[in-house]
C-alpha cells in the first residue's frame, strides 16, 4: 500500500543561491505529477513543507534527494515522514 509522505526542510543562509534555484525547485515537484502533492514554502521562507504519496520511504527518499534544493546543498536540515492520515 502506496503511503502519503512529509518533507519539511529548512533552508541555509543563502538567499541568492536560494532565489536562483527556487523555480528548477518549483518545477521538479510540479513534474513529478504525484498523487496527492501539495506544497510551498514557510511565510518566511526559512523552508517548507511538501506532502505526497510514494510506494515505501525509500522511493520518498529518492524523490527527495533528486530536488535541486538537495543537489545544490542549498538545505540546512530535512525531514521526511511517513504520516498516519485519518480514516
């Protein structure tokens, strides 16, 4: 059974690198055309927060480590969860 996942991160203190990434960030996740993908970033954009639906927390990893925010160590600290939806 397919899980819905959580990646929460928090960005370095690189705004311009941060700003320059941001739209091949952007469209990653949109091509990805996931089941159940929401996502964006804090108000203050000290990070975000991106819900999607994966096979297993490995295959959740993998999409996650192929985001250019991770490519260009653009991210501070992640995390992702497997998160336990209501019935």
């Amino acid at each position: 059974m397919r899980g819905r996942f959580a990646f929460f991160y928090f960005m370095k203190d690189v705004p311009e690198k941060i700003r320059d990434a941001a739209p091949r960030h952007s469209a990653y996740w949109k091509a990805l055309n996931l089941d159940n993908y929401t996502g964006g970033p804090f108000t203050d954009r000290s990070g975000g927060l991106i819900t999607f639906t994966a096979d297993d927390i490995i295959a959740a990893t993998e999409l996650t480590m192929n985001d250019p925010f991770f490519v260009e160590d653009l991210l501070e600290s992640k995390w992702i969860k497997e998160w336990a939806e209501k019935s």
